[in-house]
C-alpha cells in the first residue's frame, strides 16, 4: 500500500502512511475502554460494518490489545468535539480515539472508506487489507449540512434514511427537513388533522412540465401527495441521531403557505379555500394573515408539536419570498401596522417573524430563516440562511447573528451539473458544476476575523420541483455532496481540485455497491481568457472537470474530433477567433462541442459607464464585461453575463476617440425558466460629445416558441458607416412576465453578455 491509495473524503488534516498494510482477518475482537453505553454504539457498528468478514465479540479493557479494535471515549484526550485519532498499526490493531461520540463515529467513516467496497454490499471482499496509517482529524466548520424538499414532491421514509446515510457518510450533520411549502405539507400535526387530510394533497400533474401545469379542476380527486405521521417523525430522528445528525424541521411562513388554506382558508388574507397548487406557483401572494390573531394561535399550536418531535436546537421558519401584494390589500393588516406603528409591510413580515421567535424562544430553541428575514429588522436571536448570495451573510455577520451559507452560486443542487443535454431529466436551471462547488468559500473575504466567527458553515440544498424520484434526488447531490463535504470539513482552498477529483473516483466505487446514483458531472470544456487586461495577444485556457482527459480543440472552425490538437498549456490569439474544444466521455465517444468566440473589436479596453446599473448579483466581470471580448453560454449564471431586473439598459460606451464604426452587435439570452426574455427593441444612436444623439437606429425582437431550451441571440446593426466617439445603446426590457409565463405579473430581466463594436 502507498499513501496515493488512502483516498478518503473529506481528506484528513493529518494523514500518516507507512506504505504497508494490516489484515482485516487478523482482527479478533473489539475492545472498548470505558464500557461506555456511547462506545458500545459505535463499537456495535464496526461488529456489523465486519460481520461479512468474521464474527467480533465486544469486550471491555482499559489498554490497548494487539489484534484488537480499540475503542476509546475519553475527555483526556483533549480532542476537539467531533475530532478522533484513527491508528492502523502494522499487523497489530486497530485504535480509534475520541473526547466525543461524534468523532469515534467520524473516526468509523474514515475507516469505513479504508475498506474494500465491497463490503459495503455485506459480502466477504477478496481484498481484506486496508493501509496502515496514522490520522489525526478535525472539522473546520461546526455546521455542515443538506436540506431536503418534500413538498415539491413526497419522499417515502425509506428515502429519507438513505439520504440521511449520504450525510453520514460525508461526515456531514445536519439534515434540514423542508416540511411545508405551497406544494403539500408533510407533517402529521394532532390539532389540526385537516393539514394532513387535504394540505397534502394535489391533484397529479407529473405528466406536465412543472412551470406548466394546469390547475386542479373542482370534481377532481387529489390523489398525490403524501405525509410524515408523528411516529414516522420519531423514528427518523432517532434514526439520524445514531449517525450524530441533527435534524432541522422546516415549516414555511408567513409566505409559501398556499396549502394551508385548502384546509384551513380563514388563516389567509381572503378568506378563500384554494386547493393545493399542482406545478409553480407564482408569484405566491397567498400568505398568513398577519393582521389576524388566529393565525398566530394556529402557527404557536404547530410549533408546539413540531418542538416536541424534533430535539435539536432549532426550528426553521422560512420567511422567504413573502409576496405582500394582499397585505397591502388587507384590512387586518393594515390595522396591525398602525396598531403596532410600523412603516411598511416589510416592517410587518419582521414583527411577525419577531412574535414566532418569542415562542420559539420559550420552547429553547432557536430561529433560523432565509436571508429575507432581514427585511425590516432581524430577529434578536435569529440565525440566517444566506441563499440569494453572500450579503446577507455579511450584513447577518457584521450584525453579530450567525449564519449558515447557502448561495445559489454554489450550494442549490436542483441546478444542472452538466450540459442539459446529457442529464436524465429535467433541471430547475443554471449548471452548478462539481468543480464550483469544490470553489466555495463560506467566509467572505469581506469579514474580519470577529466577524467571520459568526459563520457556523454551509449548507447544500435541494429543491425537487424537477426531482421526481429518489434516483434523480440521489443524481442531483452526488457528487456535489461530496465536493461540499470538504470544503466545510478540510477548509476551502486547502486541496486542489485535481487532488479531490483523483479520491473521487475511489469513493464513487463505494457509491456503486451501495446503489446510489451519482451524475458523471460536467463534459464540457471550459474556455477562458487568462489575462487582466483587453489587449492583445489574449491568452486562452482550457479546462474541464476531468483531470487527466485530454482535451481536443480547433481554431480554425473545424469541429475538433481525436486528431485534433491536444491542450498542453496556455496558447495566444491576436485576432477574432473561435475555439471549439471536446473530451472523451467513459464511454468513449466524444462530448459535445464547447465553443467560444475571442472577439478583437473597437471598444475593447475602452470605457461602458452605466445610465441603468446591472443587479449586482448579475454583475459578470463588472465594469469591462461588455466590451471584454468574452460571450456567455447559455447558462445565465456562468460569469459571462449581466442582468437587469424590470428596468431597461441602458448603456454608454466610450471609444475615447471619434471612430469609424461599421457593425455593432449585442449579444442577449432568452432562457424562460429562469425569468429572462429577449428586450423588446434594442435602441444605438451616436454622438461626438455624450450629450447630443444622432442617428437612432432600432431593431424589434420577438420572443421564441414559449418554455424553448435557453438561447443566446445577436442583435446585428451593419452597415452604420459612422464615425463617434460615444455610443448609446438601450434594451427595452419587458419589465414583467407576459401572461402565458407561469411568472405572470413578475419581474423580467434582460441579460446581456457583450457589445461588439467594429
């Protein structure tokens, strides 16, 4: 055995190897040293995780014993909670040390992975060597977790148990539970039986797109769905606490709360029965009244029953995307704004998530929300959940709350991994490669060392409005799990990517013998300039997430095939170019194209000054994005674009000299899922001196066939033969969704990755 061969993840802060091997067949027994009922626990799962092999009796001893498991739980040993020692010894025992149950369960995992595969399946493997090795292991953050969404769609407990495994094995610990959301609810609540008669169930649409479904119509049955009892709930817990997670229950308010009010209407600002929304459903202006005190009894009834099933020390609330279009409407709730002399109705959404924390408080727990909680005042003890970027971690953190990272950039694993061409179904949109994952970095470079202790580490979420069953559930966090798994464990940045990906491929065997689904991850090439400035030569790089694949690629136009060039090393262009690059697949054939244009033009290296500014969270390379001669992809999160959000853009574009200029093209996405749509008009006119315009030209667009696959279109004006120094250019946004999106009445956006001017 050699060190290369000990592949476990996440990698150990400290890895010894002697470069020999113990015999797994030599182990006659398990000792444990303080005859504790904690070490017993973990002592009884290596006796079955062995049983395959031989029969191991559990014993108890105060010293170490060759030819032993020694199992030691001791405060003295001074390791940090979830910390172990893990000592393989040369042909003599095996030693697990820890000053916690949590680390000799983690001190097992890492053993676990030292082991033949096969084990796994309960068969005796031919191998039964594992390396001799000295670990020494600690996590960097304390909070490292996956949540789960079964409103979307149900998951049987069964599954549920399964994705709790995948945690464990991750040495990950929390599992956060999205009971309740417009789509069911999915906990038995005693008080209010009608939530698990008529809240958790719909009518099935699974055969329509889920942006598309058409609503239930009134004779119809709703027959799916599905729903948690109370002792299905204890038998979870308990099933998670023996693998040291933590469960954390959500139950969503004051927005996304719709299926409430197919049982109980009267807690809704209209006082309507709506039945549980099949499909989208947005935007999502049936909530909790805030204005009526029944609601208040009614959430303070539930919470009761969901403190006494969950043990943990928190309860999630959600708070997030609470559309207060009826309470501005509402009569209750707009007494309750001058009754408690407050602003507005993002003031409102704060008071009442500040009298849910009151009672949560009163149970010892503690609140935890979407980053939105933010809006009009946090809670005093609140915990966040920064998903819509990292601001609102920051601002949390600087605030002095906790908070746990989430971003959608990196951490929402119902996004496409790879090209959509090559998943098995559908995605919610964007592509969150593995290797993003493996970049995130919970802490912000924007917090001090004061400020960054707030945060308790990360989170990977998984929505399910395209995850239909436990295959695809499994297919969507693996190996993203996996990249995750390191980074809150070793730290961000500590290993390479390719050191990562190398261990990957021996875990992904483990996944195999356990059944478990796992995407191949992302075959396309990534093709990316290298340089800080716009001037040539530009330097291109080639990248996959495949390390050690080789990879083809063209310049010339043609499609690069295996007697193309072979990417060694960084490689100059002087002009307009096109790079067209493919790597093999495990199959053998080759991926599909990547392709980029390197375009040299006129207002490269000049100056874009913004009349309409970009959403910062949309915001590309920044200042130089559209004039850097770098295109998009069709995915709008791929650092290529810039979005604006209902206002139009609206740009001026500096040459710093009166210049001849012949085409102007201006590069737009159309990807409906994801809210954005071709502008109206695109708008150029001229100038020499910024103030006085001339020469306006326009180009209509029209949007593609409804729902298309993702697009990006060139708005091309040729022929201009005009000389200017400035240029403005403007893309009349639709400013809301039209009326056959299922987003109708919501914000539009207009995405825009470059201007080409020649």
């Amino acid at each position: 055995m050699t060190k290369s061969s000990i592949n476990i993840i996440p990698k150990p802060t400290s890895l010894k190897s002697s470069g020999s091997s113990f015999d797994l067949l030599s182990i006659n027994g398990i000792y444990i040293e303080n005859n504790s009922t904690d070490e017993k626990e973990i002592a009884e799962i290596f006796q079955n995780y062995l049983r395959p092999l031989k029969k191991l009796k559990i014993e108890h001893s105060t010293h170490d014993v060759k030819n032993k498991i020694n199992i030691s739980l001791n405060p003295k040993h001074n390791l940090k909670e979830e910390s172990y020692k893990l000592k393989i010894d040369d042909e003599k025992s095996v030693t697990l040390k820890a000053s916690s149950k949590s680390g000799l369960f983690y001190g097992f995992q890492s053993f676990r992975q030292l082991c033949d595969p096969d084990l796994e399946k309960k068969i005796k493997p031919n191998n039964t060597a594992i390396p001799s090795c000295d670990i020494i292991d600690t996590p960097s953050f304390s909070y490292r977790g996956m949540h789960l969404d079964v409103s979307r769609h149900f998951f049987d407990i069964e599954f549920v148990k399964t994705y709790i495994d995948m945690i464990a094995l991750h040495k990950m610990n929390v599992f956060h539970w999205h009971l309740t959301d417009d789509n069911g609810w999915r906990i038995e609540i005693k008080k209010y039986p009608l939530l698990t008669e008529k809240s958790a169930w719909r009518v099935d649409r699974r055969h329509e797109p889920w942006k598309e479904q058409s609503p239930a119509n009134p004779e119809e049955q709703a027959t799916y769905g599905g729903f948690y009892t109370q002792e299905e709930i204890k038998d979870v817990v308990a099933y998670a606490k023996k693998r040291n997670i933590m469960i954390i229950p959500e139950i969503e308010m004051p927005g996304h709360t719709s299926e409430v009010f197919a049982a109980y209407p009267e807690l809704s600002c209209n006082n309507k029965y709506i039945p549980v929304n099949p499909g989208s459903y947005w935007p999502n202006i049936d909530i909790f009244c805030a204005g009526n005190d029944a609601v208040f009894s009614f959430l303070r009834d539930v919470l009761e029953e969901v403190s006494l099933l969950f043990p943990g020390p928190y309860i999630h609330i959600g708070g997030d995307e609470a559309e207060k279009t009826n309470w501005e409407k509402c009569e209750k709730c707009q007494n309750r704004i001058k009754e408690k002399n407050l602003k507005n109705e993002h003031e409102l959404q704060s008071w009442f998530i500040k009298e849910i924390e009151k009672f949560i408080l009163s149970k010892n727990k503690k609140l935890i929300g979407w980053d939105e909680i933010l809006e009009g005042g946090l809670a005093k003890s609140a915990t966040v959940m920064s998903w819509r970027g990292f601001q609102g971690g920051i601002q949390s953190a600087k605030s002095g709350h906790d908070v746990i990272m989430c971003p959608v950039s990196h951490c929402y694993f119902d996004y496409y991994q790879s090209n959509p061409e090559n998943a098995p179904a559908a995605a919610f949109g964007g592509m969150t490669t593995l290797k993003t994952v493996y970049s995130f970095d919970p802490i912000p470079k924007e917090l001090n060392s004061n400020n960054s202790k707030h945060i308790l580490g990360g989170q990977g979420n998984l929505w399910t409005e395209y995850v239909q069953t436990p295959k695809i559930a499994q297919y969507r966090v693996l190996p993203r799990m996996t990249a995750l798994s390191e980074v809150l464990w070793s730290g961000p940045k500590k290993y390479t990517y390719e050191d990562f990906y190398l261990r990957l491929q021996d875990l992904q065997k483990r996944f195999d013998k356990l059944n478990w689904t796992y995407a191949d991850g992302s075959f396309e090439v990534n093709i990316n300039s290298v340089q800080d400035n716009q001037q040539s030569p530009v330097l291109v790089s080639l990248s996959s997430e495949h390390p050690g694949k080789p990879i083809y690629y063209t310049t010339n136009k043609d499609q690069p095939d295996q007697g193309s060039k072979i990417f060694y090393k960084n490689f100059p262009i002087t002009k307009t170019t096109t790079i067209k690059a493919v790597i093999p697949k495990p199959d053998g054939t080759l991926s599909a194209v990547s392709k980029k244009t390197f375009y040299f033009h006129k207002a490269m290296g000049k100056t874009v000054n913004y009349i309409t500014k970009y959403v910062k969270k949309y915001s590309g390379a920044g200042e130089q994005n559209l004039i850097d001669g770098l295109i998009g992809t069709t995915n709008h999160n791929d650092g290529y674009w810039q979005g604006w959000e209902k206002i139009n853009m609206e740009i001026l574009v500096d040459l710093q000299q009166s210049t001849k200029v012949n085409t102007i093209i201006c590069g737009f996405l159309e990807s409906h899922r994801s809210w954005i749509f071709l502008p109206e008009i695109v708008e150029i006119s001229f100038s020499s001196d910024g103030e006085r315009f001339i020469n306006k030209k326009s180009y209509v667009l029209e949007d593609g066939e409804h729902y298309s696959d993702p697009n990006r279109k060139e708005v091309i004006f040729n022929e201009l033969n005009q000389s200017a120094r400035y240029i403005l250019i403007k893309a009349v946004n639709k400013e809301i969704c039209p009326n056959w999106h299922a987003g109708s009445g919501g914000k539009a956006w207009v995405f825009s990755d470059e201007i080409v001017i020649e």
